[in-house]
C-alpha cells in the first residue's frame, strides 16, 4: 500500500481502492448543482451595480451580472448534511457552536447535545488527535485547520463563459425589491418599508471541493452527505439559504464521478450531449464498487471513532 496517493493514518486496513487511484481525479471533488431560485442571505457578491428594474433589458451587457456565491451559505448546509449522516449511523456530531457561547435560548445547548451531538472538541484525545469526521474535515479550534476547502462558485449568465470544471455555474442575479406593509386596519396596507433581496435564479453548475488530506473516508461522507441532501431536498432543514418558506434552496445535487476526466465533466454540463459508453462504463465502476468502497471506508472511521467512547 506504500504507493497509494490515499492517507494512511485512518486507513481501514482492509481498504482497497477498486481502481488505480491515478485514475481518478481525487483530491478534487465536483458536486453538480442545480436550483430555480437561491437565495443565500448576504451570500452573493456581483461583480457590476444593480441594473434598474424600470429599464432592464436582457441583452444589454450592463445587466449580464456577473458575480460569486459565498462558499459559507454552502458549507453549512454541507456541514448540516455530514452531521445527519453520522447521526443515522448512531454516531454524535460536533457541535458546531462553543459551550460557552451564549445561546439567545438558554437550553439549546443541552437539547443539541440530546439530539445527536457532542459538545464540540469533546471527540478530540490522544487517540483520536483529530476527533469526530465533522471536527476533521470542517475544522475546529485550538488552530486546526478543516481538511475540506470550499471554493466560492463564480457564476455568469453567459452560459459560453462558465467552465464547471473550474467550479462555475451559470445563474442569473436579480435583486429582488418589496414592501413590508402595514398591518393596521386604518393604514389600508400602507407600505411602511421597502426591502431588497439578492437572489439567483436558474442556477446550474458544479461546486468544487479539494480535501486537503486524501483519505477515503472524507470522500465517503462528502458523498453520502450529497445524496442525502439531494433525497430531501424539499425538507426545510436540508434546503440551502434563506427564503426557505418561498421554496428557494431547493438544490438538486450530485457529486460528478470522480472518474470522469475534464472533458467528460464538461460533457455533463452541456445539455445537447449524451454520456458517451466510455462515461456509462464509468459510471457502473463508480456505483457498483468505488463509491461502496469509500462509504465502506467511512462506516469504519466511526466504528473507530465510537469505539470505547
Ligand atoms: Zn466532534
């Protein structure tokens, strides 16, 4: 096993990756994304000012804005996808709050902690320096890094000017303007406020991961976080943003086979083109023994996590 590109530390034994690793486009990981309507907060950044609503013309350069999504509207709704997948298994999660921060309820602490986490950092010792897969790979304190970087993902509305394989995606910005009204009977729904939201609208592309360290486990919880998040995409808790009540956050999602080469990425992106039968037979590898081996690999780092503790 001298040779394996994967990290040893963790490694399960009987770990056995079912291709050669060389193979495979790992560290990097692609999930594809698709949503009709994102609305992450103060999660976008443009690149141009705000095209007027009285004069908006689709074609005119000026309103081809052009922007980035933060990756920490993203990360949190990873992270909460992560913390589920340990929970089904009967493993706790980090927290994701200190103790000794002051929650504005004063039991949440304590009903998280029933609820299938563990106070944060408390999965840390010498025999596990690392701690629990969610202390890991997101990162915790005492000046340890996360292993899982999360890049921003650049969008554009100009569907020829985004390249997946650099994590881009193609969405259209729009600020959305309303009003918050009165309630008073006398005031006859006067509008008392005006509020604007960023938002995108017909999101599609692929956001770009890099573990840090390869271990075989962080690619098996990386995936069966996805296809959770994608199973409930509709349940409020796994929709990504805010406006959940709105149904924005509704996010398809799929991590792109790590076998798949460039170009065979940017063939998924491009909706007029087929898989071809070199992708189909990659694909087969992938969900019949390679995406198993690293979901293998994972259910063996909680046993070993949990072990004792
Ligand atoms: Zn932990």
């Amino acid at each position: 096993m001298s040779d394996t590109p994967f990290d040893e530390t963790t490694l399960p034994d009987d770990f056995a990756c079912p291709v050669d690793p060389e193979e495979l486009h790992l560290p990097d990981l692609y999930v594809a994304l698709e949503a009709n309507l994102l609305a992450p907060g103060d999660g976008i950044i443009t690149d141009r000012h705000h095209a007027s609503a009285d004069n908006y013309e689709a074609d005119d350069p000026m309103n081809q804005i052009g922007g980035q999504i933060s990756p920490f509207a993203l990360s949190g709704w990873l992270r909460h996808g992560c913390e589920r997948v340990l929970q089904q298994r009967d493993a706790t999660a980090c927290h994701p709050g200190e103790s000794s921060a002051s929650f504005k309820l004063e039991d949440v602490y304590e009903r998280d902690l029933e609820a299938g986490y563990h106070e944060k950092g408390s999965c840390v010792d010498a025999d596990r320096p690392a701690g629990c897969l969610i202390h890991d790979l997101f990162g915790g304190f005492s000046g340890r890094a996360g292993r899982l970087i999360r890049r921003p993902i650049p969008f554009s509305p100009v569907r020829s000017q985004v390249d997946i394989t650099d994590g881009e995606a193609e969405a259209h910005y729009r600020q959305l303007a309303t009003h918050v009204r009165s309630r008073n009977d006398e005031d006859d729904g006067t509008p008392l406020r005006a509020v604007t939201r960023d938002a995108v609208g017909n999101l599609d592309g692929a956001w770009w991961l890099t573990v840090r360290d390869l271990k075989p486990e962080y690619i098996g919880l990386l995936c069966a976080a996805i296809s959770l998040l994608n199973d409930n995409n509709d349940a409020y808790r796994f929709q990504l943003g805010g406006a959940r009540n709105f149904g924005a956050g509704i996010v398809d999602a799929q991590v792109l086979n790590p076998l798949y080469t460039d170009k065979e990425i940017r063939r998924v992106d491009h909706r007029r083109w087929n898989a071809t039968s070199a992708m189909e037979e990659k694909d087969e590898t992938w969900s019949e023994e390679l995406r198993p081996a690293f979901i293998d690999a994972l259910d063996a780092r909680i046993a070993h996590d949990t072990e004792g503790a």
